[in-house]
C-alpha cells in the first residue's frame, strides 16, 4: 500500500490446494503511519472495521512482534511467546486486529478456510480490495460490492440490518459500474501453476 504502511504476500493459493483454504503473510510496518501507536488503533488506515465473516474461519499466527486484537467484546494484547497459536477467527464472531506496539513490524500469518471457489474471504478479495483502495479514491458503493461477495459484513450493527445495508449498497454499486474483480489486480491461477 501507499506510504509503506501494510503489505501482503501470498502463498498457498486456493486454486493450488483444490480451493480448500488460502494463506497469506500480513506485515504492518512499525515505522508506518499504521505503526504509529499514538494514534487510536481503530483510527488506524490498515486496521479493519470490527467485521464478521458469514461462513469462514480465519486462523492468525503471529510471526513477529506485538498485536493487538478484538474478539467479541474482548480486547487482546499479546506477542509471539504469549498468543495463542493460532489465534481462531470463527464464523459470526466479530473481529478486529492491529499493530500494539512499534518496536519491530508486526507480521501475521493468516489462513482462511474454507474457501469458496467464487465468493467468501479468498485471495481475490485481498487483491482487489487493496487494489482499489491503492489506485482510486474508493466509493463505499465499491467496498460493499467487495464486502458482500466476500460475505463479510460490519458488526457494528445487528447482522440481518448489516447484510440488508451491504447487499442495498452493493446492488448500488453494481449499478454504477463497479465490479467485484478488475483484471489488473486479479492473479490468474494459471500465472503460478
């Protein structure tokens, strides 16, 4: 992303394991705006709203640093000799996560699983989602077309309402053009076979 403040890096790829999971390497650059531990965490460019995901586990495995988290209602500090390995993101339990201090990057392993060949958390999401977000100025009509394919919905309101606002916002954003996909940030599964 812009300004040095997050990256990805992919390596198990759904398409490469029949679409049974994905993994990828989340880092958070201590000296990044997104490092910058004065600044609330929620307020944060690379911290993710607090969200649920209808149907998908995801599995975090801190690799260094300090993270900080949000389960529930419950907030967790922890580092590499102190987390839970891994810690488990289930279906329908609201989620968050951050960089807790600046002393070193905060590097994550995330695995998410299942994977649906066409919708739900995948690694086209991720592509899309911060491709957008690095080379345009972002509608909200876009982010909830990207949100409802990847069934991933705020918890800041009650689900039913949360799904209803989020479906409404992408029938919207459809009609205004945007897409779930562009080809510019999407890997085609036939680049890494």
């Amino acid at each position: 992303m812009a300004n040095n403040t997050d990256s990805f890096q992919f390596f198990n790829r759904s398409q490469q394991i029949n679409n049974s999971y994905f993994e990828c390497e989340f880092t958070i650059y201590a000296h990044g705006l997104c490092g910058n531990v004065e600044m609330p965490p929620m307020q944060r460019p690379c911290t993710p709203a607090l969200h649920i995901h209808l149907n998908q586990t995801e599995y975090f495995t801190l690799l260094q640093g300090q993270i900080g988290y949000q389960l529930d209602d419950k907030v967790y500090s922890c580092d590499i000799h102190t987390c839970p390995r891994p810690i488990i993101m289930s279906p329908l339990v609201p989620h968050t996560f951050w960089a807790s201090d600046n002393k070193e990057d905060l590097i994550i392993r995330v695995r998410v699983e299942p994977v649906n060949k066409y919708s739900g958390i995948r690694q086209e999401f991720f592509e899309n989602f911060v491709g957008v977000i690095r080379d345009q100025h972002i509608s909200i009509f876009q982010v909830f077309l990207i949100f409802e394919h990847a069934e991933t919905y705020p918890a800041s309101l009650p689900l039913p309402l949360a799904k209803l606002v989020v479906k409404i916002g992408a029938l919207i954003g459809q009609l205004l053009g945007y897409k779930i996909e562009y080809e510019e940030y999407t890997t085609i599964a036939d680049e890494f076979n």
